[in-house]
C-alpha cells in the first residue's frame, strides 16, 4: 500500500511540473476577438506559435463573390492591405505573420465594395 502511494505522488508531481514548464515554454499566447457587423460576422485572433506571431482575421459573409477591402495592422502600422473576395462558402479568411517586436497590438478593418457596414476589431 505504501508503494503505491509513493507511486501515486510521484506521478502528480511529475504532472505538476511537466504542466508548469509546458506553460512558462511551449504553451502558447491568443487573444481573439469576435463580432458581428450588417450581415457579417468576424473573428480576429493573434497568436504566438512555435517563437513567431502570425495574425488570423476570417470574415463570413452573407454571399459568395462579395469584395472586401480589407486593411490589417500591427500597431500604427499597416501589415497587409487589399481587396479580397468571399469564396464560394461567403466566407474569407487572411493569414499574416508578424513583426514580434512591433508589439503585439493587431487591429482589422474591412470595408464591403457594394456599401454597407465597416468591421471593425482589435486584439492586443
């Protein structure tokens, strides 16, 4: 029985610090940042993945083929700007990797060519 315990808190520890040190090095950093504007509905999200920071910014919409124009950027700073179109799921995803030293402070606009309503998001 007392082997068993032994056995019982050697493993908890073990966990323990095995969860501690994935943490503090190999877990890693999101924030995400959701919505809704006219007929859209958004998800920004910044994440830190293997030492590098890549920004994710999906838009579903309510039609294939719509123009988006869209202007993605990292602190004061434009990282990516143009005009995408929804796929044949009304739906657009953009993908960007980042500076890590210019922060990690992300903010989307997307503004639809036919009119309507600006998203706006912001993570960081």
């Amino acid at each position: 029985m007392k082997k068993i315990v032994i056995v019982v808190v050697a493993l908890v520890a073990l966990v323990a610090v095995g969860g501690g040190a994935w943490a503090a090095l190999g877990g890693d950093d999101e924030a995400t940042a959701r919505g809704t504007c006219g007929t859209a509905t958004y998800e920004l999200s910044r994440e830190t993945d293997d030492g590098g920071l890549e920004v994710t910014f999906e838009l579903q919409s309510s039609a294939p083929g719509e123009e988006w124009e869209i202007t993605l950027t990292q602190g004061d700073t434009p990282i990516l700007t143009g005009t995408r179109v929804t796929d044949e799921d009304a739906e657009l995803d953009v993908d960007a990797p980042a500076d890590d030293a210019a922060g990690d402070a992300f903010a989307v606009e997307a503004v639809p060519a036919a009119g309507g309503e600006t998203c706006t998001a912001s993570v960081g």
